[in-house]
C-alpha cells in the first residue's frame, strides 16, 4: 500500500529563554548560515526532554530523530504522557513549524485540530469559517457548499452557525471545527487532544466519524490522546514517544501496555511467599475499548497443592483498596496443583462497574486454613477512562493445567459483592 506519511531523521530543538547567541557578531554569523542554508553554528546538543528535570543548557530536542510511515487509509495513535512530543509532531506533520533536521513528506492535503478554535477567525461567523478553511485547503466554493449542510448537522451548532465564533463555548469551537475538519475533502486527518472538550456523546460521534473516515473512505487518520479506550476503539497501529523519541510502533494493544508499564514506578513486589507458590509475571493485559480487563498469571508450584483460594484487590489512583473480591468466591475446593509444575490464572471483568481513573492490582493466595503463601503487590496497572455504574461484577476465572480437572470456570456469585 502506499504511504501517506514518511518522516526520515526527524527532530525539533526549541531554544529556551533567550533567541541571542549573546553577541551581535556570533548573531550576524547565525543569520548568514541560515539564509545560506546551513546548520546554525551555535546549535547545541541538549539532554533528552525530560520535562521533570533540568537541563544544563538552553536547548530542548522535543523530537530527536524519529522514523515512521503511515500508510494511506491507516488509523495510528501517537500516545505518550505530557511533554513526550506529541503535539509537536502533530504540528511538524501539519506543517505549522518546520523541523530542525530530519525530513517529512505527505501525500495529499492535511485538516489538521490540533487547539480549540485552531483555524477559526473568531470575527467571522460559524457559516463564514467553514467557507474559509475549506478555502485554506484548496477546495473550491462548489465542493463546500456541497458539504455544508452535512458539516453544520453534524456539529449540531445550526442555530448558532450564523454567530461570530467569539461568542462560542469551548465545546462549540471543537464541534464546528471537527465537522469541518473531517468533512472537507482531505487527504489526511489529524486530530489532537481537542476531543476531550467535548460530551461523551460526541466524543463516541468523533470516533465513529473518524472510523467511517479511516475504514470506509480510505483517508489516514493520525489520532493523539490520553484516553487507551478511545485509542483502543479507533487505531489499529499506536506509536509510543517518550522524552522526544519513539520507544515503540505497533499493534494497539501491544503498545497500550508498553504505555500502562512505561510509567508504572511501582513495579510489582512480593510481600509474602512461603516457598509453595512462585510469582513468574503477567503474561497479558489487554482491554477491549473499555468492556474488558483480562490477566493472565502465571505462577509455579514447588510441593502439591491440594485445595487453595485466590484474592484480588483493585487500589485506584494511589489510593487504598477501592475494590476488594473476596477470595470466597473464587474457592477452588477439589482442583489441585501437581509438586513442581506451572499453572495459569486467567482473570476477565467487566470494566463497567469501575469510575474513571488509574488502577493497580494485588494478588493473594491462601491455604485451606486461610493463611497466605502468596501476596504479590502492583501486579499490573491499568486505566478506565469513562464513568459508568456499580452493578453487577460479571467476573470469570480460569484455572489452568496442569491442574487437575484440567480447566474449570468460576463464576463470581452475586450474593458475594
């Protein structure tokens, strides 16, 4: 397939503080560099951009040689926390700033939403800006005036499309300015944090539109957000920037847990193990938009085990437990585990009944006699992005060979919240 976007080399230095060399001889000698097309001669290499820390110098790279391809009809996050580079990248691509070194080519025409009312002439009215950014993208007055009516009906600003845009709320400005984004005849679809202003349900409008976009109209849609579900939900290829550069490209899910384990400090710990029961990690988190959290652990045991119970505890946003599944309901009375074998613990919950935020989860095991022979702390970490409602906890855990029946489901009974 053919690309979209190919960046080769690319990065971006921001000098901060002062723009001076501090000299007017060394500023002259800046100056003819730069129309003679060289490098400036006072450009210095800085630290990576760690936003956390100080830097020696007064030279940031927010990007340092980053190299990728989009290929046309593609829909690829760019996920990173803040200041990882992101929206920098986001303008390079839109041609807004230009890079320091590096190259990037585009085929065909970019919309760009990168701020709230990006574009938009707050004089003009609702009806005039859509005129004038389709005009900015090189489309004739005939093509908008094609796509007009769709573009206000999808806003749902129609009342007020003949008001100057000043007098919009920060949720009208990024209604009208994505209509207009996503329905003028581009090539390319960028899209940053701007979404996030709006309701949920015209967050899930956006996505949808950005789906038809990318899957049914062939167009590349690169898409930058906080929100893993919405990322999940839309991009079937994620890039992960961290201090300016790439840590890693690929498949969604495989890059969304790159990100939950990047800045996770805490890493798992063991508390307590009486020897019987090894913790040998996680092998799989995913989450599937925001319905499904499933784990699989996998553990060894050293002597058989005839009878235990498994615990887990939810801790949100640094917080104590919020969420504690009491280990009666995974009683696992009748399986056993073999003297030097390998099993696996599969868990799979239902996201709904959990708020909105950061979640860390601990693991107990214990005896018959209720005593624990394993506590493993910050076994994973993982985020819920939309509040919904507490009800009921539709939970399944599976317990693998080699115990003995060989696979057995239990369900979480209803009485046991």
């Amino acid at each position: 397939m053919a690309k979209a976007i190919t960046v080769e080399g690319l990065s971006k230095a921001y000098q901060l503080g002062d723009f001076g060399t501090g000299t007017i001889s060394r500023d002259v000698e800046r100056f003819f560099a730069r129309i003679r097309g060289k490098e400036d001669p006072y450009l210095r290499i800085g630290e990576t951009n760690d936003r956390t820390t100080k830097g020696e110098n007064d030279i940031v790279w927010c990007l340092k040689d980053l190299n990728f391809d989009v290929e046309e009809g593609d829909a690829v996050g760019i996920i990173g926390r803040n200041g990882a580079g992101k929206s920098t990248l986001l303008k390079v691509l839109s041609r807004i700033t230009s890079p320091t070194t590096g190259s990037v080519k585009v085929k065909g025409r970019i919309a760009s939403l990168l701020e709230v009312g990006t574009g938009f002439h707050p004089e003009l009215s609702g009806r005039e800006n859509i005129f004038l950014n389709g005009a900015i993208l090189g489309m004739r007055k005939s093509e908008i005036k094609r796509r007009f009516d769709e573009i206000v009906v999808f806003s749902g600003v129609e009342r007020y499309i003949d008001t100057p845009v000043k007098r919009y709320s920060s949720g009208m400005y990024v209604r009208l300015a994505f209509a207009v984004a996503a329905h003028l005849e581009s090539e390319i679809l960028i899209v940053d944090e701007v979404l996030a202003v709006g309701d949920a349900e015209f967050q899930k409008k956006c996505l949808g539109k950005m789906g038809d976009i990318s899957k049914g109209e062939g167009r590349t849609v690169l898409f930058v957000s906080h929100n893993m579900a919405s990322i999940s939900a839309l991009c079937s290829k994620c890039i992960l920037l961290n201090n300016g550069a790439i840590h890693s490209i690929g498949k969604t899910t495989n890059i969304v847990d790159d990100y939950l384990n990047l800045y996770d400090n805490n890493k798992e710990t063991i508390i307590k193990s009486n020897g019987n029961l090894t913790w040998k990690g996680l092998t799989k988190l995913y989450i599937n938009g925001s319905d499904k959290i499933n784990l699989i652990m996998n553990l060894g045991s050293t002597v058989r085990i005839n009878e235990f119970f498994v615990d887990f505890s939810f801790s949100a946003n640094g917080t104590t437990d919020s969420l504690h599944l009491r280990h009666e309901a995974y009683n696992v009375n009748g399986l056993h585990v073999e003297a030097n074998s390998d099993f696996k613990i599969q868990l799979e919950i239902d996201a709904c009944f959990l708020v909105a935020g950061s979640y860390k989860m601990t693991i107990y095991v214990y005896d018959k006699l209720q005593n624990v022979i394993l506590w493993v702390e910050n076994i994973t970490a993982f985020e819920i992005n939309s509040d919904s409602y507490f009800g009921e906890l539709p939970i399944t855990l599976s317990i693998r060979a080699p115990i003995n029946p060989p696979f057995k489901i239990i369900k979480l009974d209803e009485n046991s919240h």
